[in-house]
C-alpha cells in the first residue's frame, strides 16, 4: 500500500472507474459511485475500498449509511452520519454529495495498534500518570464506557474511562453548515486519588484527513498572516508538523530565555509567529468541499497541530489540542538548587468548543474560509465596522537613555517640533493622511515602564509641547497616539518586590533583552496592570488626551501564581478584556497586534504580519487575516524599516489591503547604537521622506478604487500574478515574476500591479 507503484496502479484503477461512471450517466444509467462498485464487484463499498484503495469522496446517493455511519441529523445544506462506537462522524454535503470523514476507516497495517486507536477515535486523550505524561486513552484501545443519546441535531455522549477513573461528556450537533462540537467544563471528571490526570483531550484529530498525495487540496494554518500546506506526498521529507499555541507562548511556564544556537548574546533563531485568532481549516480542492475549525471556547488554553503525510504518519491531518494540565517543574527550595517533577495543582477550567464551518464549490478555498471568519465575527460582534479611511502610518522614537558613568543619560531623537515640522513638509508634498505611535515620549524615555501618569519628556517638549500639538492637528488627516506598553515593568528604574508575574513554579518570569542598557523586563500582575492605567486614564482625561496606542497586554497572555493562588490565561484575557472595553468607552484606541478576542475593542490592526514563520513544510502564505479584516478595520503593517525586499514588500502592501509603516527619528540613528534601541538601524527622516511620499500616493490611489470594499476571492495563478477580487468589482493584479503578464486582457509589467476596472 505505500509503494509508488501499487500508488499508481491505485490511480489507475480510479482512473477507469471514474470513467465507467461518467459514461454511466451519459447514457443515463444514473448510479451513485457506492451503488456502482457493489453491483460490478459483488461486494459492499467498504469492501471495494479495501480491495483497490479508491476512497470515494463523493457519494450521489448515499440512503440511510455510508461507511458504517448511521444519518443522524440533517440541515438544508448538510448530513451528518455517525458511527457510535468511536463517535466517529461524516459530513456530507447535500448539494454536491462531497464527503467529509472525522477517522480512518480500517486498520492501517503501517502503525501500530496506539496509532490505530488514535486514529480511529473521535476524541483522544493525553494522559499523565505519576510523572509520566506520554500514555494515551483512546476509544479504541482503552474500551471505555461510552452511552450515547441522539439528539434531534446530533448526539450527546457520555465517556468514562474505569482504567483511569476520569472521563468527559461531548455534544456533537449540526447548525446549518456548521458542526458544533462541545466538551461542558464540569462534565470532566478525575480521581486524583489514582495519580491519573488527563493532560490533553484532542478533538476530531483525523477530521478531514487524507492519505499521502491521494487528495488534492490543503491544510490551512494560522502562521503569521496564514499560510497553507499541500496534500501532495512529501516522500517522507518532514519528521515534524506545525504545533504552536493560540495566542502565543505561556509566559507562566516557559522557561525565561531567549531562543538561540551558541551564544545568548546573539539570537540566531527567530521565534515564531504568534496565532492571532483561534481558527485552522481543511480544503478538498478536488471534491470542492472544505472546513473552517473555530475554536470557540477554551482558545486560552489550546494549540493546533497540522501535519504533513510522513511525519509519523501518513496521513495529513490538522486539528485541535487543548491542554488542560501540565507536567512541571517544581523547585524544592530556594538555595538548594532541588527540584521535583508533578502534575499542576489544578486543571484548566474552561468549556471546550470548536465550530467546523463548512464551505463548498468555489467557496472551497482558503479565501472562502477567510470570508466564512469574517461572516462570523460580524455576526457574533467579534468585530465592529470602523472607519477603513486610507492613513500612512509614521511612528515616531522620542528619547532613549544610554549608559553614562554610573548613571544613564538622555538620547533625545524626536522632539515634538521636529514631529510638527516633518508633518508641514509631508503635507506640503501631499502626505496629508496619518496615523502617527509617538513611543518614548515619557518622562525617563521609551523603557521608563510603567507609564502611570501624563508627563512628558522636557526634551521633547513637556507636557505642553505635546498637547499644543495634538490641539493643532484636530480636525486635520493626522492621527497621533501616545504608545503604552502596559505589560512590563523595568525593575532597573522601578521597585519591583510586588506585583510582577510569577511563573507556576513560583519563579519571577524574566523577559531578557541582551541589550546595551536594561538588559531585562518583568511582567505586571493583570491587577496591578489593570490599577495603573485607570490611574494613567484619569491622568489622560485631565490633560483631554484622547489617541492612545496600547501595546503588551494586547498580544500577551499567560498563566500564573500569586499569593498562593494560581491564575489562569482566561483570568488574564478577561482581566486585559475588561480593561481594554473601558479605556474603549472614552478613548481613541489602537492595539499593537492583537489577538483576535480584543479586534472589536481597537480602532486599526497595528502591525499586520504579511508573511509567516517559513517553516519548510508549508506550500504557500496566504493573506488569511487581512482577507478576513480588509474594508473592517484598517490595518498597518509592521516597518518597511526594516524589509531586506522593499519592492516585493510594496506588492504585497498592495495585495493584502494593509497600509504601510515607517518608524522615523529626527536625528540620526547612529546616536541609538549605545541605547536598547541600537537595532533601529536606519530610521532618520530625510532618509524616508521620499518614500513616505512615493508610498503614500501609490497606495492611497489603490485604496480609492477599493474603499469601503471587502475582499471576496482570492487567486494565485501559475504565471506569478495574483488575482485580489473587491465586493464593488474591482480586481487588482500584481504580478511577482520577472516579465509582464497578461490576464483577463490585462498586462501588468514584472513586479508591478494594476488596477481593473469595476463591472
């Protein structure tokens, strides 16, 4: 079965059934594939399957079964057949007769019989027992107790595992073209008294899997902007997969270190792309039918994994862990150096729901699964329609400090006259749209955290400077923040004894720098975090500031222990959530980066990633997130500073709607070379002003033609063009190759773009 050759003779046997069904309903024999293979081979489809490895993908005219799976429940759009001693589940589209399935068949005599059982079972369980956390129960294997009753949309289940003494209860229903699958928080239950825990609990890991390169289509991740990977055979090429948690690492449990290879002076490995929004999907490109999975609930506490056929498996399949306890580290003291390895105290608390939206026909697409996200958070009022006017955004770098004898001492590199003279000059050359971050505009400059009360730096201004200013740009095209960071605190120029982050080992976290000057940071408490800026807000309000750019606790979250007690990451995200909504109610507010839970909260999308973590493995990035948020929210992408590519850069500024973003400094930045900010390399103004100008007026005109428009397709073409279709018609193109290319009668030069005209 895994040789290329019994591979070909497979196709080849599909090839010629394909063919004597298609002249079947020529001459009007109309059979559905199922009906077909038993009247020709005597046998039932599963046996044919197994005979010649064809796996149907679609089935015209199914009945009451398919593959052993009994119809349970139907909607306009979809049926959902279920096999109850896995509770395993297929999805069939009504219209199409496309086919999803949630586990493998049969046996695949290539694994072994854990594997088997993983792959059979509609949910998996990770287990720790002692200090061991690699043991597995699956429903397979482990034979637990599993009563079921239907619904009148879908099933509820009850499991439990006597071998372990824990257990759960799932609800599984169809809701038009979405399947809801829901694990209640208090259904789980476990003995501690038996030492066994559940770890993980997977959901529907094999749902929409496919074998080796017998599919055509794609996994779709959160990498970045999103990124997709191929269902073609990888010929063993990848041990790995993609595995990252939604919204980032766990500062509570990770260790406080920089990643790196040889020296932790020098980072030599980038870290990897936060996911912002809790979302992954699966695409049959060749039967036209695809999923959307959104995690609804119990986001905080799960990954998604998606693997490629040959990482262990051979089977491509992408889904959902969520992780509910952990295996740590726990320090026995605090001179010894001793430690002990146990289970955390305390599980996660949080309901577990995922939604697999399904999409067919030309739906069936990674743009179709960005629009079906959009749809939904408008829907559910995960996102607010704002003011997408074109901006071109400039931050500004007001004072740094350097190491001076035994003190530091000021760097001043933009003052708020030199602010107010590049914004006459960018006006007079018709730059007269802006979104300006001023960041280091506080008394002690950019790292003097936290910021508790409205004073500026004398240097730049005072307090005065920056509010004559921001008086003088009311009613005009500029926008300017002032920048807070209200995550850290710098224990160098703040006491720092209470209110800092414990790890669930009961360690201070660290986040180091390795920089010239404040060579770390600590982590705020949500409580104190939360004290401080009500007290900044009061500040704020006295002085009439209304623009503020909140950074750090808008694309951070994580778990930890205070006074004895123990706080998890959903305590965090309501916590931020909360204060966030205030500072909404009376503020203009934009986040920097944030996750998706807080995106109907902020006025714009600071720092739009446009590429992803480049892991090997993955086919193609995708503009995933600003397809879902393009004519929604405007979005600014991260420094063209800082692009090795700038031309190529521009075009996908161009493709993906996201407005661009220089981080300028008035005086030069060699004088940054002793401060934290030494990897500001090149950021001086009269070095940018030419492109600030040249950039804003080719975007802006891209922007007039699409305003107020969404994006609703998406398509790359093999002759290097990509094809970005708008709500009101309008289409651009933008050609990546090294020659001009002409579509749709349109010829765009090499590494350029047009705009078509709307029908």
């Amino acid at each position: 079965m895994g040789s290329r050759k019994k591979g070909n003779m497979y196709k080849f046997l599909r090839y010629a059934v394909c063919m004597v069904i298609m002249f079947s309903l020529v001459i009007g024999s109309v059979k559905s594939p199922m009906a077909y293979a038993e009247e020709t081979a005597g046998s039932t489809a599963d046996e044919t399957a197994a005979q010649t490895g064809i796996e149907y993908a679609v089935i015209a005219d199914p009945g009451q079964e398919i593959y052993g799976h009994t119809l349970i429940a139907e909607s306009d759009t979809m049926e959902m057949y279920f096999y109850e001693p896995t509770l395993s589940i297929l999805l069939r589209d009504k219209e199409t007769g496309a086919i999803m399935e949630s586990t493998l068949r049969e046996d695949d005599p290539d694994s072994n019989a854990k594997w088997n059982g993983y792959m059979k079972s509609g949910f998996v369980i990770g287990v720790i027992s002692g200090v061991n956390d690699t043991e597995q129960a699956d429903l397979v294997n482990n034979a637990p107790n599993i009563s079921v009753e239907l619904l009148s949309n879908g099933f509820h289940a009850k499991v439990f595992y006597d071998e372990f003494q824990f257990g759960y209860e799932v609800n599984v229903t169809l809701d038009g073209s979405d399947v809801i699958v829901n694990i209640p928080d208090e259904s789980i239950v476990e003995d501690p008294s038996t030492g066994n825990y559940i770890s993980t609990i997977s959901i529907y890991p094999f749902m929409g899997y496919t074998y080796l390169g017998d599919r055509d289509g794609y996994m779709f991740v959160p990498d970045g902007s999103g990124s997709i990977i191929y269902l073609d055979d990888k010929e063993g090429r990848f041990s790995g997969g993609f595995v990252q948690p939604v919204y980032g690492e766990n500062a509570g449990i990770k260790d406080s270190a920089v990643i790196s290879l040889f020296w932790d002076e020098y980072q030599t490995v980038n870290e990897a792309e936060n996911i912002l929004a809790p979302v992954f999907g699966m695409v049959h490109t060749d039967s036209e039918l695809g999923y959307l999975g959104i995690i609804e609930e119990g986001s905080y506490s799960a990954q998604i994994e998606a693997y490629p056929n040959g990482a262990v498996l051979n089977y491509n399949r992408v889904y959902t862990k969520f992780i509910l306890r952990k295996l740590i580290v726990q320090p026995t003291s605090s001179n010894s150096g001793g430690s002990i390895t146990q289970a955390e105290s305390d599980r996660t608390h949080e309901n577990l729901t995922v939604r697999y939206r399904f999409v067919d026909k030309d739906q069936a697409d990674y743009c179709g699964l960005a629009v079906a996200y959009r749809n939904y958070l408008l829907d559910n009022g995960g996102l607010v329609k704002k003011d997408d006017t074109y901006k071109t955004r400039i931050d500004f770098l007001g004072t740094e400090r350097e190491e001076w004898l035994i003190f530091t001492k000021k760097v001043t590199m933009t003052t708020v006259e030199n602010i107010r003279e590049m914004y006459n000059e960018l006006s007079d050359a018709g730059v007269t749209d802006i979104l300006s971050l001023y960041k280091g505009w506080q008394k002690g400059g950019i790292y003097d955290l936290p910021v508790t009360k409205f004073k500026a730096d004398r240097a730049i201004g005072g307090n005065s400077g920056i509010t004559s200013l921001l008086d003088d740009l009311k009613d005009t095209g500029i926008d300017l923040y002032l920048y807070q960071d209200m995550l850290r605190i710098n224990p160098d120029t703040n006491n720092t004894t209470f209110n800092v982050v414990k790890q669930i080992n009961k360690r201070i976290f660290e986040e180091f720098t390795y920089k010239e000057v404040y060579d770390r940071f600590l982590y705020l408490i949500p409580a104190r975090t939360t004290q401080l800026s009500e007290k900044l807000l009061k500040s704020f309000t006295r002085n009439e500031i209304e623009n503020v750019a909140v950074a750090g606790i808008s694309d951070t979250l994580f778990s930890f222990s205070y006074s004895g007690n123990y706080y998890s990451r959903e305590y965090t995200a309501e916590k931020y959530d909360a204060l966030i909504s205030e500072m909404d109610d009376s503020l203009n507010l934009t986040l920097e980066q944030p996750f998706a839970y807080l995106w109907n909260h902020t006025d714009s999308y600071i720092d739009m990633p446009v590429g992803t973590s480049n892991y090997i493995f993955e086919g193609e990035e995708v503009p995933f997130l600003s397809i879902v948020l393009k004519g929604i929210l405007p979005m600014y992408s991260e420094y063209v500073n800082f692009e090795a590519n700038k031309e190529e850069f521009f075009l996908k500024l161009v493709e993906s709607g996201v407005y661009p973003s220089f981080y300028i400094t008035y005086e030069d930045s060699a004088k940054l070379i002793y401060t934290n900010s030494a990897d500001l390399y090149s950021s001086k103004y009269s070095v940018y002003k030419n492109d600030i100008i040249e950039y804003d007026k080719a975007l802006k005109q891209v922007y007039e033609q699409v305003k107020d428009s969404c994006i609703i397709d998406h398509e790359r073409l093999d002759s290097g063009v990509t094809v970005v279709t708008y709500d009101n018609g309008v289409k651009i193109y933008v050609n990546y190759s090294n020659e001009a290319v002409s579509v749709d009668g349109i010829t765009v030069d090499a590494m350029s773009y047009k705009v078509g005209d709307a029908k």
